[in-house]
C-alpha cells in the first residue's frame, strides 16, 4: 500500500512543477509589463523636470 502513497506523491509533484513554471512566467510576464509602464512614466516626468530646470524663461 505504501507505493499508492508515493506513487501519489510522485505524480502530484510531476504535475505541481510545471504548473508552478507556467504560473510563475505568467505572473513574470505580467510584472514585467507594469515595471515598463512604471519605467516609462518615470522617464517622461524625469525629461519634464529637466526640461524645466534648464528652461531659460523659468530661470528669469
């Protein structure tokens, strides 16, 4: 009776593997996503406060 068991284990892991792999690239994916969104805002608000700081009529 004792291989049921292992047997089981065996196969939940066989299939808990690559179901975690496809869920943590699925979550990756998503993240990676939002980081270049955030990463583009930040840049565009960044050339903005340049853009102000060496604008000659704001320096008046």
């Amino acid at each position: 009776m004792w291989w049921i068991v292992v047997g089981g284990l065996i196969l939940w892991v066989a299939c808990a593997v690559p179901i975690a792999i496809i869920w943590g690239k699925a979550i990756a994916r998503r993240d990676r996503a939002d980081f270049e969104i955030r990463d583009q805002d930040w840049s565009a608000e960044l050339a903005r406060s340049i853009e102000a700081e060496t604008d000659p009529e704001t320096e008046k």
